[in-house]
C-alpha cells in the first residue's frame, strides 16, 4: 500500500519534498519512502558534507608537524 504525501507551503520537511510515498506493510507499519532522485542527491551532498567537515574537525586537533619531519615520512613511503 503506498501513500503519497504533497507538498505544502509551510511544511518545510527533509529538502522541502514535493512529493514523496510512504509503502507500507501488510499491517499498516511504515516501511520504505520514496523520494524524488534530485532529493536523494541533495541528501547524499549533505551528509558527505557533514562528514567532510567532522574529518576536518579531527585532523585540527592533531598537532603540527614541521615541513622537515613530514618530508622525511613521505619519503620513507
């Protein structure tokens, strides 16, 4: 069983969806959503993001290394 939800004006959900279906199963519990692919890209760009930026969050705290000490590891490699 699906049903369609529609967007509203001033019902800004997950990407402002227009137009996404809740399938459910055979007693009545929900169980997949279907979105539009354009929002399921915008969503994919938001949580690499997110990502991104807590990856770049934990390299700050790691402390400097001088030029020097660094080109010698590379080297080794």
């Amino acid at each position: 069983m699906r049903k369609t939800i529609r967007y509203t004006p001033g019902n800004e959900s997950v990407a402002s969806v227009k137009d996404a279906e809740i399938t459910y199963d055979a007693k009545g519990r929900k169980k997949s959503v279907i979105i539009p692919y354009k929002v399921f890209e915008e969503m994919v760009r938001i949580v690499e993001d997110y990502r991104d930026n807590k990856l770049m969050d934990e390299v700050k705290k790691e402390p400097d290394i001088p030029w020097s000490i660094a080109r010698r590891k590379l080297k080794r490699k």
